[in-house]
C-alpha cells in the first residue's frame, strides 16, 4: 500500500510538473506576442516598473501560502528570464570554466534576463568577446575581500574601451569536494586556485597537512579535474559540485565566513536595473609629493565617499603606477565638479562608468 501511494504522488507530481512547462510556455508565448506589439509601437521592450510590480506581487503570495520568499522570487526571476529569451538574444561571457563563482555573479545579474551564459577560460578572453561584439556583456572579478584586487582586470579596464555596466557581490563559501565515494584519508592531492587556497590556510594545516598542493587556473577548473580523479580533491564552489558531478566532503572551509568577491559587469550600455550608484575612474599622477593628496581632496572636500582605491604598476617604466578609484554618487553636481578638479591635478583620468548594484 505504500509503495502504490508513493507511485501515485509522484504521478500526481509529475502531472504538476507538464502543467507548470505548459504555463510557462503560454507565458513566452504572451510575453512575445506584448514585444511585437511593442515594436510596432516603438515603445522600450523592457519595463523595470512594471516587473517591479510583478516580483512584489509574487512576494506577497508566496508569503501568504506559507513559502520562502526567496526562493520564489529567484523562482519567477528565472521564469521572467525564459520569457525574454522568447524574444531577444542576450550573451553574457564570464570567466569559466562552468562552476566558477563568475558564474554565480552572471547568474545573480542576469538571471531574470533571459542571457545566455557563456564560459571563457581568462579574463582577457572575456574582454576581447565583448568588445568584438560577440558578447554583450562580460562578468568578471575586481576584488576579493579578503585577497585584495585582481590585477589583470585592472590592466584591462584601463587598456579597453569597455564601461563598467554595473557590479555584483557574492559570498564565498569553499568545500572540499572530491569524487563520489572518495574518503577524506584516501586524499593524495588537492588543486585549487591560489587566491582559495590562501583562504584555507588554517583548514590546510589542520585537516589536510601532508596531502600536495597543486594550483589551477580556476576553483571551477580544480572540481572538474578532481572529480575525474582517483584520492584528489578540490576546494571549490558547491555549484562546481553539482555541475561537475562532484561530492562535497566538507562544506565551508574558509577560514573567514564573510568572504567576498566583487564582480564587475562590463560593456557598452549600463544596466538600468542596479540600485544606488557608483562610479568607477582610473587615473596616473605626477611623481611629486603630495600628488595623491591634491587628487583625492576634491573628493574629501565635498564627503564623496570613496569605496575603493588601489594602485597598478603601469608596466611602462620602473615604480611608476596608475591609480583605480570608486566613488558613491555619478552624474551630480558634486561628482562632476570633484571630476573636473581631479583631472586638472592628474596627468590622465579615465572615466569607468556609473552603475549600480545588481543581483
């Protein structure tokens, strides 16, 4: 009698399932039939207000019947996102491979827009794609909280033409995953990226003292090898798990719990959906004392808040650096005023982009 019922539930189950696919094509289907009608119209296919007003609508029902709220809204974010792919094509490139945290930055920016995810293997792949054209938009790491800024994403912005479009955080939780079945003493070996790596030290040295280390390009890239290896594990990203078919063997094993990594999102036209604004310039000095002091005290004299700054060999001559910046606020009065008092002191300013938060 209970199997019979358990095999009735999951008909029934199943039977839920085809009608929520059925629902979800007849939204595509609505949401493609108001675009057309849209562009004949020449109205903006993109109405943030009244997704707004959908999303809030979901959260009160989802709280009424008893549901996390989270879940949902990432639920219908994700319907939201089928539906305009219906319509239009949107390519997001992220520093791969699949399973990375750039991904889990892509997928929390991009998730309710319907864009097609694509994995490049370096941060100079993801920018070159964007800029041919190839990809609309890129996704890649600026500053890890614990390990400071990523440098080539620095050079990058400096040497390209691309805008800084909007930015995502996410919090870093590490596990050590390995094979299916693999035991924690049957590990020989573990492979990592070096920033990963520095965030365990003190996990290392207690769990896994003996056991090589060897470095890879990516967290992701380490899950995919290990899991395809005899007594090798990975420190990873729990979507690297489940991508790569991967157990996770210990879950958090970062030394420090708020651990994050702050992506940029880069291309040609600012993401109208961020909230509040930043803005983001890279500039050089004169090698003169009190250089960075004149540069920085329009900016103190009217309380912007500076967020971030950091400092980049220029890679031109010996000791001489060029300075990357972010700020609260971006078109106003006093952002521009401290704009234009900043490049009156400095011998170059280049100006990133305004954005906002996404995700």
């Amino acid at each position: 009698m209970g199997v019979e019922e358990l095999e009735r539930l999951r008909r029934l189950i199943d039977e839920v399932d085809g009608e929520i696919l059925r629902l979800l094509k007849r939204r595509a289907d609505l949401v493609k039939s108001i675009a057309e009608m849209k562009r004949r119209l020449n109205m903006p296919l993109i109405d943030l207000a009244r997704e707004t007003v959908v999303l809030t609508r979901v959260e009160e029902w989802a709280r009424s019947q008893g549901l996390d709220v989270e879940l949902a809204l990432i639920a219908f974010r994700a319907a939201m996102g089928l539906c305009k792919r219906a319509y239009r094509e949107l390519e997001v490139a992220f520093l791969g491979p699949r399973g990375s945290f750039s991904e889990e930055a892509a997928l929390k920016a991009f998730l309710g827009e319907g864009a097609k995810l694509r994995p490049i293997s370096t941060i100079r792949g993801v920018f070159e794609v964007v800029e041919r054209g190839s990809a609309d938009y890129g996704v890649v790491p600026i500053e890890n909280s614990l390990e400071g800024g990523v440098g080539e994403t620095l050079d990058l912005l400096a040497e390209t033409e691309l805008k800084v479009c909007g930015e995502v955080e996410v919090k870093v939780s590490l596990n050590l995953i390995a094979k299916p079945g693999t035991r924690l003493e049957e590990v020989h070996t573990l492979l990592s990226h070096p920033h990963a790596l520095g965030q365990c030290r003190s996990f290392l040295r207690a769990t896994l003292r003996g056991v090589r280390v060897r470095t890879c390009s990516s967290t992701a890239e380490a899950v995919k090898r290990a899991v395809s290896s005899q007594g090798v594990a990975a420190i990873g990203s729990a979507l690297a798990a489940l991508i790569h078919g991967g157990e996770v063997l210990m879950k958090g094993v970062e030394d420090f719990k708020d651990n994050y990594t702050r992506f940029l999102v880069v291309g040609r036209e600012r993401v109208e959906r961020g909230v509040g604004c930043k803005t983001s310039v890279v500039f050089k000095l004169p090698n003169t004392p009190g250089a960075l002091h004149r540069a920085l005290s329009p900016f103190a004299s009217r309380s912007i808040n500076l967020t971030c700054i950091m400092s980049r060999p220029t890679r031109r001559r010996p000791w001489e650096y060029m300075f990357y910046l972010d700020f609260e606020g971006g078109g106003d009065e006093r952002c521009v005023e401290a704009l234009k008092e900043l490049e009156e002191r400095a011998l170059q300013v280049k100006v990133l982009g305004s954005y906002g938060k996404l995700g």
